[in-house]
C-alpha cells in the first residue's frame, strides 16, 4: 500500500484509533509536531485552522513522502437531516476563504471550510451559499497542500454538532498556532452556568463523533490497502 498520511486537527479526535499506535514527533519552520505511526500510515496532530492544517500538511508529505492524504475530523451539519456521529465523506470540498474547489474523486455531496467555528446562523448561511452539507476548518488547507506537493486527497469527517447546536463560545480559546487552551476554556464554562448544557453535550457528542471516526478511518485504510493490492496483482 503506498504511504497514507491522515491530517486530524486535535489528537482527542483520533485517539481511539492510535492507541496502540507508535509515536513520535517531528519538528518543521520551528514547530514540533505528534506523530502517530501502523505501518505504512501516519497521523500528524496539525492544531485548529487553516493555517496550522496546511502546515503540518506539509510536513507530514516533507517527512514520509506519503502520496495520499487524508482530512479527517470532527465536522458541523449544515444539513438539518444529519445527527451526530455519522460519518461524511464529500465529493467536493470548498475553501470559502478564495473560491476553490477539491474534487477528491470518491464520496458525494460537499464540504465547506470556513475561518472559525461555525454557529446555527452561519450555518444556514453557508447551507445557502455552497449548497454543502457540513461544515470544518480545516480540509481545504489540507487539499490544497497536498495538491502542492503532487499528493492525492480525501476527506472523512464525523458530525460533531447538528445544524441547530447552540455552540459555546470556542474560538477565543484557539491560540495562533492552532492549540486549544482547555484550562482556560473550561475555567471560562465554570463560571458561567448559561454555558454548562451545551458544553456538557459537545463533550458528550464530540465522544461519539470520536468513535465513528475511528472506525470509519480503520474502513478507509482497508478499502485503499485492497484497492493497491488490486492494482498490483
């Protein structure tokens, strides 16, 4: 199987599926990177956002020289119809940012990324303007740097938050290199009982999104491994 590498923003989205796996780091433009490594495949940690996706994007390419790449993570329903912890992998994926498009040639319906963390209204916004079915941050950053460097593309996100969740106020949490500051963030929830429902079911939910994922990535990496023993036989 040609080397796959998977992009995953935050660690607690995959660890169910690199629990046993080996680690290592590696370290790019100043940065140190968790990677996470079963054969033929590696997982880097890349943080939350754009930019912090495409960095660590090309690190992972500069570092194994893999030739797929793989945006997985949590995602936002755009379509009222998904629940959380199912699994979407789109055909198209957007960049809102420039415009662009990523056909990953598998999956169906698209794939929206957008520069912060999407609430109910955005999201019906983005619905609208896309015609896409969810929403993340960070997919077309990995898109784009895998095209950059001659790597082909897929996307797997599992829904995290339905179209009508009621986000807690996240972002400001995110520092500029794509870290999530969780002790400042649930000392912030502690003190605002308002905030406590929804916090609460985000935990809830994005652990189920967590284990779906997992076992959507272990199901993706065994239809390529067959799909290049196919090829070569």
């Amino acid at each position: 199987m040609p080397r796959i590498a998977i992009v995953a923003a935050m660690e607690r989205e995959v660890a169910p599926l690199v629990r046993n796996w080996k680690i290592s780091s590696i370290e790019s433009s100043g940065r140190q990177y968790k990677v996470f490594e079963d054969g033929e495949v590696s997982l880097i940690c890349a943080g939350i956002g754009a930019e912090a996706a495409r960095r660590a994007t090309e690190a992972i390419i500069q570092q194994t020289r893999a030739s797929h790449i793989l945006s997985a993570g949590f995602g936002g329903a755009l379509d009222p119809s998904l629940r959380v912890g199912e699994i979407f992998e789109p055909r198209t994926v957007i960049n809102s940012a420039d415009g662009s498009r990523t056909d990953t040639g598998r999956g169906q319906g698209t794939l929206v990324s957008i520069g912060m963390v999407a609430g109910h209204e955005q999201k019906e916004k983005l619905r609208d303007a896309y015609s896409a079915t969810v929403v993340d941050m960070e997919a077309a950053a990995v898109a784009q740097g895998a095209e950059l460097r001659g790597a082909t593309f897929g996307a797997l996100k599992a829904i995290s938050d339905e179209a009508g969740f009621a986000m807690p106020p996240m972002e400001k949490f995110v520092g500029a290199d794509g870290s999530f500051a969780s002790a400042r963030f649930a000392f912030h929830v502690t003190v605002r009982p308002w905030l406590w429902r929804a916090t609460i079911a985000l935990a809830r939910n994005s652990a189920k999104a967590s284990q779906a994922l997992c076992a959507a990535i272990e199901g993706y990496l065994r239809a390529r491994a067959a799909e290049g023993i196919a090829q070569h036989s």
